[in-house]
C-alpha cells in the first residue's frame, strides 16, 4: 500500500488476505484511497533489512510465535494472528442474560412484535436458499471487491452435511441464516457461515442479526452443548464484528487449531501523524510469550486512547495505556 502510510508484509498469503484488507479499509481515513498495491516474492530478513518496500510506515509479519520471539522489539508489538469467541453455556443461566440490558429489551420486544422465530432447515433447497440468497448478498454488502467465502460445494459437504442450518423467521418469511458445524463429541456449534435475506441493510444492521445470535445461543443450550464458537476475528478492536460478537460475552481464546501458534508481528518504521493516527485508531490484542492476551490502547498528548472500543471480555487479563512517544522514540532519526 502506497500513499502517505504505507504497509509492507510477508508471511502465508491466504492469511495476509484475511488482515490487510481490513488494515487497508482503517488506513484511508487518514492516509486516503490506496493507490497501488504489489506483490512479490520476500523474506522476513528482507523485510527488516528494508529490502522489501525500504519506505514503508509500517511492517506487518505472519509467522509462527517461534520466528515472532526472534523479531525486533523496538516499535513493535506481537499479536495472535486469529482469535476465537467462545460463549460457553451453562444450565442456570441463560444466553440472553449475558447480553446487556439494553440488548435484552430489544431482543425481548423486536422478538413479539415481529413475530421471531428459529427453524432449521434440512433440504438441499434450504441450504440452496441460504448460500445464493442470504450469504453471498451479505458478503458482497459488507466486503464488495475483498470479500471471500466458504467455496459452495465446501460449504455444502463440509458443513451442511456435518451440522445444522438455521433460518430466522419473521411472521413465516425467512430474514437470516446461519450455518453451523456440529461436534456432538465437544459439545461445540461453531457458527461457520451467517447472512440475511439478499444482504438487505434494514437486515443486517437492525436488530435481526442480534436475534439470530440469541436464538442460536438459545437452541444450542436447549440442545445440551457446552459451547457456541462464535468464529474467528482478527486481534484488532476496532473490527467492527469483533465488537458486535463481544456483546454476547464470549470468552476470547486462541484457535484450537494449527493457528494457535501463528502470530502477527506490526512494527512501525516511522513517527508521522499518520502511523500515530492509525495506531491510536486501531486498539488491538496483544500476545505474550505465555499465550497472555492484553488490549492494547496507544495515545499521545494530541490523541486521546480510543477507550470507547471496550474490551471488557473474559481471556483480555488486562488492557494498558502506551505512550506513542516513548513507543516511536527508536523510529525519529
């Protein structure tokens, strides 16, 4: 990314695709539309040595927490690459008295007047009806040209066929979907796939996909589960699902996966009002080498630390002020 910030990266492509263009989206208000992007083959050596885009404003490294231990610590920060949202159920209490008050009453009201409700569907029609006319929509709405999925035929045999596809009725019309992979052994539902009917905003961005959330929840403790695995997020607080997912009061904790050990290594190379703007912008979570994970809040005498992106959550041990000027007192000449 070229521009007054730019970013330069190295590490497993498919997951750089996930993250950059999210930073991508968080840098143009301060820095504009990107103007060119490029690709090519790098190392982590180069990258540090400045041998790869030798200007950029900021270093962004995939990489295993092994090689991340390794990395410079000066002007840098080491992040989870991914993180899981996990609500965990019990029998005395109920999913919908985790979520705030206020969330509560709308759920509660939006539910009788509207006529809520949740079905499953079994068909290969269903399934047909949800991914043609529910996800896809909702990922060209929200992501347009970056937007990425589960492939359809993958999606069908991979998680319709091993887990469950719900439908959120209103007066009998299906609004939203959510497919679901099912571990009966675990206990565990992990929400895969999620859209609302043609990606309409009065959908998505209306109370509705809070319900589907509660009455997925709801289903699932009924069921016996132990748990719900919201998905993934990428360790930024300032991703705007992040925030919506934390309202249900998911515990945050690193994949049980081969990614439990990846990590992202973001390293500022220069003190500009830009890289300041976008580090204050973007509160993220941190990693230490003992898999601890802290909220990371950055703030100036100019800027103040954007506290509103709350990360009250159970698995954020606790969340630190750092100071930018000490933070890029190694990148000023």
């Amino acid at each position: 990314m070229t521009g007054r910030l730019t970013i330069a990266s190295v590490g497993d492509h498919s997951e750089l695709t996930r993250v950059l263009p999210f930073l991508e989206q968080q840098r143009v208000p301060y820095a504009g539309e990107t103007l060119t992007r490029s690709t090519a083959r790098g190392s982590y050596a180069a990258l540090i040595a400045g041998k790869v885009a030798p200007d950029a404003s900021l270093l962004l490294a995939e990489c295993s927490d092994r090689r991340a231990s390794t990395l410079p610590g000066q002007a840098a920060i080491t992040m989870p690459l991914r993180l899981n949202l996990v609500v965990r159920l019990t029998s005395d209490v109920s999913p919908l008295d985790q979520v705030s008050r206020t969330d509560r009453k709308l759920f509660i009201r939006q539910r009788r007047r509207r006529g809520l409700s949740l079905v499953v569907g079994h068909g290969i029609s269903d399934f047909n009806q949800f991914y043609d006319r529910m996800h896809l929509p909702t990922m060209l709405r929200r992501h347009g040209r970056t937007a990425r999925s589960e492939p359809k035929d993958a999606a069908f045999q991979c998680l319709f066929e091993y887990g469950v596809l719900f439908f959120v009725e209103e007066g009998g019309t299906r609004i939203g979907g959510m497919l679901c992979r099912l571990d009966p052994q675990g206990k565990r539902l992990i929400i895969r796939l999620v859209g609302v009917l043609d990606g309409e905003e009065t959908h998505y961005s209306s109370s509705v996909y809070m319900a589907m959330y509660i009455l997925v929840l709801e289903w699932a403790r009924n069921q016996g589960l132990a748990e719900v695995d919201l998905s993934v997020s990428e360790p930024f607080l300032s991703k705007g699902v992040l925030q919506f997912k934390r309202k249900l009061h998911p515990h945050f904790e690193l994949p049980r996966n081969h990614l439990k050990n990846r990590r992202l290594w973001l390293k500022a190379q220069h003190d500009c009002a830009e890289v300041r703007d976008f580090l204050v912008a973007n509160p993220l979570i941190s990693i230490n080498a003992g898999g601890r994970l802290k909220a990371v809040y950055f703030y100036d005498h100019q800027r103040p630390a954007r506290r509103s992106l709350s990360c009250t959550s159970p698995g954020i041990e606790e969340a630190t002020l750092v100071d930018l000027d000490s933070f890029l007192s190694s990148c000023r000449p």
